[in-house]
C-alpha cells in the first residue's frame, strides 16, 4: 500500500534529517513531536469521538510543567519517569474535568474545556510561589536512558538523542494509538461520533466512552507537553491560554482530523509555515488566519483529505 | 538607509573620500561582507510600543554607522525578528544564530522571554545583548556567570530612584501607602524594593492596599475604587505601558488625583500618554534611561529627538536608548578587539571581553556594560509639571542617577544591599 | 460596586451581540472580541478627528455611537463568509471565528499601529457626580444609562416588532419560517450585523474610560462568554443578568481577595455549566 510507503518514507526523512547538518531545521522539528503526540490525543477526540475540546493545551502545558517541577524542583532527571509522571498528571487532571466536560456535547463541551483551560492559565499566572508565576518555571536538561550525555553540547543533545529520543516516542505513541483507534473502543467512539443514540442503543455505554477517550488524550496531551518545553529550557503559563488551544486544533484541521496521520502532518506543516511566514511578514497572524478560514470552507478535510481526493482520483 | 539630505550627503561625502583619497582601501571595502546584526522585537500586544522604540533606537544606530562606514569596514545589515512568547522566541533566536548567522542578537522585553533566552545564548555560544528583561533572581539561577549573554539594568532600579526622591521630598508628610503594580515579577520586586526603601529611610509608612491588575488591564474602575476606600496619602505603581494613562485617567475621575501623592517610576515610557488632563503635577515620574528634554541633552539626544518626532510624530522613550546603546557598544568592542587582534575581525569571545567594562556614547550619556555582563546607564526622574508646550506632563527638575548609586552592585543582594546604605 | 456596573454595561452589549447571533444562527462568534477592538479605535480616531474639526465636545458620545455604527458595516461581508458553512458543524463555525480572530488582531494593527490610542479629555466632558465619599464620572453613569436603553430597545425590538417576531420565529425553528415565506438569508444578515454593531458600539463607548491596546479583543472574548454561559445561551435577558453578575464579582473580587480575580470566574462558568448548563435564563437546550 503507498500509505505504508509514504510513512516509511517520512520516517526515514525525519530520521535523515539531523544528519543533514542543518541544526537550525533540527531544533525546529523538536516541537514537531510534542506536538505531534498531543494532536494524536485531540484527534482521538475530535476526529474519532467528535468532541472539539477548545482547552487541550490545559493538559499541554500539565505535562511542560510536571516537567519543569520535577526536574527543577525535585532533581528527578530521567525522562522516562517524568514522561510516565506527566501521563500520570494528565489521566489524574482528566478524570474530574472529563467527568464534567463529557455530559455535553459540541458548543457546551467547546466553552466548558476552554473555561478550564483558562482556569488553569490563571492558576500558574497567580500562584507565582507555587508556578513562576509569568517567568515560568525551569526545565532542566533530562537523562535519557539513564545516561547523561553530558560530553554534548546542548545543541549537539538535541539534534541528537534528544531528537531521536522525541522520534521514538512519537512512534510509540503513534503505535498505540494506531491500536486504539482499531481496536472495538475505537469502533465504539466512530459509532457514538455518528450517531449517539444509535450507539447507545446498540450497548455502548457513551459517557464511559466519551470519558475513556477524553482521558486518553488527556495523557497523550501531557505526554506531548512534557517533551516540549525541554528544547527551551522554560514552561510558562501562555502554553495554557485559550489561543494555544486554538492553535492545536488549527494543526488538527490543517493535516485533516478524519484520517490518522493528519495532526501529524498538520504539526508539520504548521511549524514550518508559522518559521518561513514569520520571516517573511510580521503580519504572519493575518496570514494564519486566512490559511485557517480557506482550510474551513474548502479543505476542511485538511491536507490528508486533499491527498486521498488525489489518490481516489488517480485510480 | 538613505532617509535624508544630510544622510545622503554624508554617503555620498564617505564615498567620494573613499573612492578618491584612500584608493588603497577602497578595493577591501568593496570585498567586506556585511555583518549581520540579529534583532529580536516585540511587534504585537502589551510590549509592541516598546518594541517598536526599541527597533527605531537599532534603526537610528545602524543608519549612522553605515554612513560612516560600518564597523571596521563592514556594513551593518539586521536582521529582525519577532519576540513573541518565550517558545517561539527561542526558535528565533536560533533561527538568528544558526540559520542567519547573526554575528550579535539584540533585544528581548519580556522577563519569560529573557529567562528562555539566556541559557540558549549560553549553549549556542551566540552574543546575546538584552535590552531589557532582566530579573535578578531569575537570571542569577538561570545563569550565574554568563560568557555570551549580556543583560539589561536591574528591574528594580527604577523603584530604588523613585523611592530614594520619595524619601527626600515626603519625608513626615506620607503616613499611607498603597500599591498598584502588575502582577509579574516586574511589579512584584518593584512593590517589595519601594516597601524595603521606606523602611530603610525611617518614614514609617503603612501599605494599606496591595492591587495586583494583571499586565493588559484596561479597567480599573474596580482597583480605584479600592484605592479610593483605603484612602492612602501616597499611591506607588510601576505600570509601564498602556495601563499607566489608564489608571491615571480613571483615577483622576474619580477625585483621587486631588490630595493622594503619586509615584510612577516606569510611567515616562508612555509619558506622551500621560496628559496634563488627567495626570496631577507633583507626581514623581520615571522615565528610564531617556529623558527627551533633558536640560543638559547630548547633541546625539537632541538629533535623535528631532529626528523621531520628524519621521514617527512621537517623542522617545527608554528602550531607543537601550537598543541604541547595544549596537553602539557592540561596534565600539568589536574596533576595539579587533585593533588587539592586530586588524582581524575578532572571535566572539575576543568581542565578548572587549565588551566587558566598555564604555559609549549612547542616546542617554556616557554608558556601558560592567564586567559581570550588566548595563550601566543613567537614569532620569523627577516631578511632573504642567508647565510647557505640550499637551501631557513633563518632569522639572530633572533628577539624573546612575546605575553605580541605584544598581546593586555584582555579588550583593538587593536588600543586603539596601541594609547597607548610611541614610 | 458602580464601577462595576459600568463594566458590567460594557460586557453587556458586546455579549447581547453574542447571544444574538447564536440565538438565531447557532454560532458562537468568538470575533466579538475583535468587533469590541475595532469599534475602540474606531472611537477614538472619530472622536479625534470631530474635536480636531472644531465639534463642540459634549456630543462625543454620538460621534462615539456613529463610528460603532459606521464599523457594523463589515457584518455583512462577515456573514457573507460565514454563510459558506452554516450548515456545518458547529466546531468549523468556532474556527473560522477564530481565523477571523486572528485576521482582525493584525488589521487593526495594520491601521492603528502598537501604540494605545486614547481619548484624553473626553471622560470628563461631563463633569463629576459627588455621592457621599464617592466621586463618579458622570460620563460612567451615561454609559450605564445607554447599556440599559439598549437593552430594552433590543427587548422590545425582539418581542412587539415584526422583524423582532420574524428573527424569533426562524432562531426557533429555521425550516418553518423559510416554510412561511420568510427570506432567512436576509435575517441571518440583519441579525448578524446587529450582533455586530452592539459590539462596536459597546468598545466606541467604553474608549473613554480607558485606550486602545493591541489584543483588548482576546481578552474579553473569555470574559464575555462567561457572560453568556452564566446568563444562559440565546436569552436576551440572560446577558443582562450575566454581565451584571460578572462585573460585580469581579469589582467585589479586586476590592476583597484579588488574587481569585480571575479565578473566580472561571469557577463560576463551570459551576453555572455543571449545575445549570442552560444558565439562568433558560433558552437554547444543550
């Protein structure tokens, strides 16, 4: 199948490219992963179950956080650890707001996770003893593998095993997922985003559903979130704020939300567009918001949804 | 950039002089190419205004010195980026560093952004000179002796000036104090300095409220309701930007300007803002490091004054001084270094000694960079008058200190420090 | 607590613009923000320019309303583009506001720079209300007054008009009225830029008080959508009640325990969400 082809193809390329030479392209591919992972979790959310959460960078920035707190606060280094911790944080933050948020559907759910989000945007802003405050709080370069690469230099540790680190986990991640999207709960989600009653008319329990999926993405969220902050060294509290969340989902529909590997391709392409627009106008937003609303009225299949139109048309 | 008749002829001047009288010279010249000098602005939201000075201040910088023939014979080209929120902003800095091959970076507001920043001018080895951003016990855990990241005057050093003049002139006349700062770490060390000052000083003052608007507050009806309750004889806030003419505009409809002093140490950023309108004579007011009427004004501050309100129909603020400062300083190490290096173009790290203990000409006066990487520079204040020609407050006299009498020294703490002055 | 009102008036009408709009059309225009902005600078460069060209100040306050006014004028090009998905989910209709969001943000940078644009001597044209201890900008107390006209025009406009009855009738059931010969396309137009006008208006009215600034728009879309969830989506009524709510909590927040300023809100929203997720006033069903 091309589709298998054309993943192994862009494995391959991302694995290539640190040894391209390029550093600057490498450390700008770094937020590509964390990314990458927590639109895997949105897209399980939105584009599998059909919920459209507007506060997904609440769990984004729990996971950057866990990070900061547990390498700077606690000393615990290994990224293994604070990776699980953050998953951890996510399920345990998503299982009372999921409670809360999964009662409602489409415009409710939208403002319920948006006032979350917020809330705890103004939760790191104030508690400046606890969070930084605005100045945010550290993140200290991680171990990984139990080894320290300290004969790195920080550049040389993230174009290197930090990049094939984050690629790793990415795969990972995308593995899993790939699972559960297959798997009969993924099934279910499909059916309860088509038709709720149905579903539940056919057994599927949609509030524990809903729930279950609310919490997945929670973790994948964090997961993400926790990777992120490591390149810059800071978690600050703008990664809560609801435009943040209004730039994942522009990712999520800008790679297309019905197939699999959109929000990863949406990642990508957001990144390298926001790099080369910015040096090209300092009206870049105007410019997002137009590639937004295009994306909206004529693409809302997003990019993989242009490319499956070519391919049925090609056969 | 050829903006005038003057710039155009001083062009055309260097080159006729180059070209006729140092022949020699001329093929070298025609070969250097331009050093690329990065910029990282604030172009939207609270900080923009100040980006935007601050752009003009490098703009200002850069035009003169290609009109004189660059720095050691190389043309000056920038190369300017967006400061934006602490992760995409050190994307940019990388970018400059890595991508564009900035040979220097300039710039950085925002005190995330400045923490962000600094550990990676660190690892990439990239010269690094902030114009502002810079908070001490941030800064001191982030990067205790920094080799490439040169960094911006104290934030509390405007609240220490302003306390200092408040002591002077209200000493037994303020029982009453109250506070309204930004929630940020801004306000917060500003807030705490003034407090730790007016002890020190034996005025015996009692805070009465403590306000804490978030940075992009437009409304205070609610914060001057408090202050109009509390009833304080002195109100303190270290707003910088757009919220400064705000409050004073809400509080003076409210009839708190009747009766309650004020002290703005930051507010001169924005003083063509604060109209005579709403703004009480009788105000301490700061304005940083650029005063635009200072009675004793360099000829370079007059120019620069007259040739902003020409092109932008504004007068300056602080953060032109600063930006200029940094290419100014930046081009007299890098003659410098490169003279010890025998006419070569200096290493970073040769740059990055000439730079420490320089001293330059900028917007403000004689400034420049102590050896632990911090500006010096001086700084102007006083009390707000309604007496000229325009249509907002300006400051008579005018109060000018350095850095060296309102900047803790390297290695001291900020009240270890203040613990220490004989009052 | 008065000066929450006035903040509370303000909210009102850019969230009336809010429920308005999803009343009728069912969509949550998160560019109401962006309205808000654009009616402040528009104020203030009409009011510059009136002063400039020797109007005599105390009418302000209709140059202040004529610019809201004159900016409603881009509703109808912004409904042409949102008409492209009315019948889409709801999730594209929140995004393509939010492109809007983001156009806006650097349009009105475009034309009015980074610098905050303000109004220096227009707050006090009216003079001072002296109240016991309390010194009140009458200016405030007419902002209040116009808040609240509005408020009952747009009540009865909705219930003892015939446009009114026709814009309830399709937000009630959009089939039937196109059934009954009712032209939707030209109500959704109308409504829309009504929505839109009390937004500009509402930021033209405030721009006394305070200035301009760059992003003042994003700041209150999360403030007047907790107006809109406490009030209940849809109801008229429930902007009121809303906006009052949310003004006074936050003036009583800032003068008690600062620090939940914020937080409180947002506690509330959810709350308001959780216990009554059709608001107070009840209307549209989840």
């Amino acid at each position: 199948m091309s589709l298998r082809l054309a993943v192994a193809a862009a494995l391959g390329a991302l694995a290539l490219f640190p040894l391209a030479g390029r550093d600057y392209y490498a450390t700008l591919m770094l937020p590509f992963f964390g990314y990458g992972i927590a639109l895997l979790g949105l897209n399980l959310l939105f584009g599998t179950t059909g919920l459209l959460s507007f506060g997904h960078a609440l769990f984004v920035a729990l996971g950057a956080y866990t990070a900061a707190f547990l390498t700077s606060k606690l000393g615990v280094l290994d990224l293994e650890v604070i990776l699980m911790a953050a998953a951890v944080a996510g399920a345990v933050i998503a299982l009372p707001t999921g409670l809360l948020c999964v009662r409602y559907v489409r415009i409710y759910f939208g403002m319920l996770t948006l006032a979350f989000g917020m809330l705890f945007y103004s939760f790191l802003l104030k508690f400046y003893a606890v969070t930084g405050g605005d100045e945010g709080m550290r993140v200290l370069r991680p171990r990984l593998l139990g080894l320290a690469w300290t004969s790195f230099s920080k550049v040389e540790f993230l174009t290197g095993p930090f990049y094939y680190y984050s690629l790793a986990v990415l795969v990972l991640g995308a593995v899993v997922m790939w699972r559960i999207v297959r798997s009969p709960f993924g099934l279910g989600l499909r059916a309860i985003r088509e038709n709720a009653g149905k579903a539940e008319f056919t057994g599927v329990d949609v509030r524990r559903y809903r729930l279950s999926a609310f919490v997945v993405a929670a973790v994948f969220g964090a997961v993400g979130g926790a990777l992120l902050p490591i390149p810059t060294g800071l978690a600050d509290p703008l990664l809560a704020y609801w435009t943040h969340s209004g730039n994942l989902v522009f990712m999520l529909l800008l790679g297309g939300f019905g197939n699999f590997f959109g929000p990863v391709l949406g990642a990508f392409v957001f990144i390298v567009l926001q790099d080369q627009v910015m040096s090209i106008t300092q009206y870049w937003r105007f410019v997002f918001g137009a590639i937004l609303a295009v994306v909206v009225v004529f693409f809302p299949q997003g990019l993989t949804g242009l490319l499956d139109r070519r391919q049925r048309a090609g056969t | 950039m050829i903006t005038n008749r003057r710039t155009f002829i001083k062009v055309l001047a260097g080159a006729a002089a180059a070209t006729g009288a140092r022949l020699d010279v001329a093929p070298a010249l025609a070969q250097a190419a331009p050093v690329r000098i990065g910029v990282l602005a604030a172009k939207a939201g609270v900080t923009a205004p100040v980006g935007e000075s601050g752009l003009r201040g490098t703009q200002f910088a850069v035009d003169r010195i290609n009109a004189a023939g660059g720095i050691a014979g190389r043309k000056v080209e920038l190369a300017v980026e967006e400061e934006s929120n602490p992760k995409d902003t050190v994307e940019r800095f990388r970018k400059l560093a890595l991508q564009t091959k900035a040979e220097v970076i300039t710039g950085g507001i925002s005190t995330a952004v400045g923490l962000a920043v600094g550990p990676v001018s660190e690892e990439l080895k990239a010269l690094w000179l902030a114009w502002d951003a810079t908070t001490q016990k941030g800064v001191e855990e982030t990067i205790p002796k920094p080799r490439y990241a040169f960094r911006s005057v104290d934030n509390e050093a405007e609240a220490v000036m302003a306390s200092i003049l408040t002591a002077r002139q209200l000493k037994g006349k303020v029982k009453t104090v109250a506070g309204i700062n930004n929630d940020y770490s801004y306000g917060r060390d500003n807030w705490a300095a003034f407090l730790a000052i007016m002890k020190k000083f034996g005025m015996n003052v009692t805070p009465v409220v403590e306000l804490w608007p978030k940075l992009g507050e437009t409304n205070f009806t609610s914060h001057v309701a408090a202050l109009q309750q509390a009833k304080p004889d002195l109100v303190f806030s270290s707003f910088w930007s757009g919220d400064a003419p705000i409050l004073m505009k809400q509080a003076h409809a409210a009839g708190l300007t009747q009766g309650t002093k004020f002290v703005l140490t930051t507010a001169g950023g924005v003083h063509e803002s604060m109209k005579k309108a709403f703004t009480p004579e009788g105000a301490i007011m700061g304005y940083n490091s650029l005063y635009f009427e200072a009675p004793n004004a360099s000829p370079l501050l007059r120019e620069f004054s007259k040739w902003h309100q020409e092109r932008f129909k504004e007068w300056p603020n602080y953060e032109s001084d600063h930006a200029y400062f940094t290419i100014v300083a930046y081009k007299a190490a890098v003659e410098k270094a490169s003279k010890a290096a025998g006419g070569k173009w200096p290493t970073t790290e040769q740059t990055v000694e000439a730079l420490e203990g320089i001293e330059v000409e900028s917007l403000s006066g004689r400034r420049g960079y102590r050896s632990d990487h911090i500006m010096e520079a001086s700084y102007y204040q006083g009390v707000t008058t309604h007496k000229n020609r325009h249509d907002f407050v300006t400051i008579d006299p005018v109060e000018v200190m350095s850095t060296k009498q309102i900047q803790k020294p390297s290695g001291t703490g900020l009240y270890d420090w203040i613990n220490s002055w004989s009052v | 607590m008065l000066g929450g009102v006035f903040h509370a008036a303000v909210l009102f009408l850019v969230a009336a613009g809010l429920q308005l709009v999803f009343g009728v059309q069912k969509i949550l225009n998160l560019a109401c923000g962006s309205f808000y902005a654009l009616g402040a600078y528009a104020g203030v460069s009409a009011v510059s320019w009136a002063l400039a060209a020797g109007a005599p100040p105390p009418i302000f306050p209709l140059v202040l309303v004529g610019a809201g006014l004159g900016l409603a004028l881009v509703g109808p090009v912004i409904e042409r583009l949102l008409r492209t998905i009315y019948d889409r989910d709801e999730s594209f209709q929140l995004l393509l506001t939010f492109a809007l969001v983001l156009m806006f943000e650097d349009v009105i940078r475009f034309v009015w720079g980074t610098a905050p644009h303000q109004l220096s001597s227009a707050y006090l044209v009216y003079g001072q209300l002296r109240v016991g201890g309390l010194v009140i900008p009458v200016y405030n107390l007419v902002v209040i007054a116009a808040g609240g006209a509005i408020a009952a025009l747009m009540g009865f406009l909705l219930a003892r008009t015939r446009f009114g009855r026709i814009v309830r009738a399709t937000a009630e059931n959009r089939g039937m009225a196109e059934a009954m010969g009712v032209d939707v396309s030209r109500v959704y137009v109308r409504v829309f830029t009504l929505g839109v006008a009390l937004g500009t208006v509402g930021g033209a009215l405030v721009i006394p008080a305070t200035a301009a600034v760059n992003e003042m728009g994003i700041d209150l879309i999360v403030e007047a959508f907790a107006v809109v969830v406490i009030g209940g989506l849809g109801s008229m009524r429930g902007a009121v009640a809303g906006a009052l709510i949310v003004g006074i909590m936050r003036a009583v927040a800032v003068a008690t325990y600062p620090e939940v300023e914020m937080l409180a809100i947002y506690v509330v929203v959810i709350a308001v969400l959780v216990l009554r997720p059709a608001g107070l006033f009840a209307k549209a069903a989840a």
